[in-house]
C-alpha cells in the first residue's frame, strides 16, 4: 500500500476525486485499449484462500484479464486499485 497525499484536493470530496482519477485513467487506457478502469460499484473477490470481496473507489484491470463486465462479482485481482481516503476515514482501517 502506497499512502499519498494531494493537497490540491483537500477542497474536493471523495466522489470529486474518484470520478477525476477515473476520467484521467480513461483518458489513457481507452485509446490504447488497455484495459478497463471501474470505480467502486465495481466490487471483485481476490483470488486468496478467503475470497475477500473488495470494492475500491478505481480499479483497473488489464485488458487480457477482464475481456467482459461479468454478471456477478469477478474472482480477480485489479492491477491497480484505489481507495480515497476521507476525512471520517481511519487509515488503518482502510489497510
């Protein structure tokens, strides 16, 4: 886990942030079909003994991994995943 912190967005909400990471990941990926950038309705199961299901605020997965949205929740790790941390949010809790 890599903790960052932008202070240029202390201003905006979660959501803000979220739907801008999003829309410049898209930017990127979308062009070069790469792969597929979802945000936190998104949730998959990660491939572990417990199957924990996580829901980060984006998520990318290469395209090779993740050709179709499946019906229910994918049982795949996203190359990249996200969570923005609130104000209300506990670090710890989040890792």
């Amino acid at each position: 886990m890599v903790v960052l912190s932008f202070w240029g967005f202390l201003m905006l909400s979660k959501r803000e942030v979220s739907a801008r990471l999003i829309a410049a990941l898209n930017i990127w990926v979308m062009p070069r079909k790469l792969g597929r950038v979802t945000g936190a309705a998104a949730g998959f199961l990660l491939p572990n003994e417990t199957a924990d299901l996580r829901a980060p605020d984006v998520s990318f997965f290469r395209a090779e991994r993740l050709k179709r949205s499946p019906r229910a929740f994918a049982e795949l790790g996203a190359y990249l995943m996200v969570e923005i941390k609130s104000k209300t949010d506990r670090l710890e809790a989040l890792r």
